[in-house]
C-alpha cells in the first residue's frame, strides 16, 4: 500500500537529489524510499549506531544546519507562522 508523503528540504538539495535521481534513470521518491528501506533494515541488524556508514551522496545533501535534538518544532513553526502572519 503506498502513501503520500511531504518532505521539506533545502532547494539546493531537492535540485540535487533531482538531477542524481535523473541520471540514474530514477524517481526521487524512489531514491527515498530506497535509502529510508536500507536505513530501517540496518535498524533491525546493526545494534550499534557508529557502525552505520553514510554515503558521500547523503553526505553531500546536508545543508548546515544543526538542529537541537529537544527542538520542539510544533511550536516553532505556530511561532513563525504567527509572527509572519501578524
């Protein structure tokens, strides 16, 4: 059963991620799914989060941007909305 699935991303990733997606004659949500599949399959083998390697193509799709891990983003974005909508 397939779903839907919206993901916000850096523009500079998306066009990317759009152009490796096309050169090997992929869908981006292909790609995605591919890597979310690995991602959970390794979950299920790998104990031991550090033995996980990252591909230098994720790698490369990073923006910069560190985000707190108890970042609650929920309020967050009700803050920006309001303050962008007031």
């Amino acid at each position: 059963m397939k779903k839907k699935l919206t993901l916000k991303m850096n523009k500079f990733v998306i066009e990317k991620a759009k152009k490796y997606a096309a050169s090997h004659n992929l869908r981006l949500s292909q790609i995605i799914e591919l890597y979310l599949r690995s991602l959970a399959e390794q979950e299920d083998i790998v104990k031991d989060k550090s033995d996980i390697q990252i591909s230098p193509f994720v790698k490369s799709m990073s923006s910069g941007v560190h985000m707190p891990t108890n970042l609650e983003y929920k309020v967050e974005y009700v803050n920006h909305l309001s303050e962008k909508y007031n």
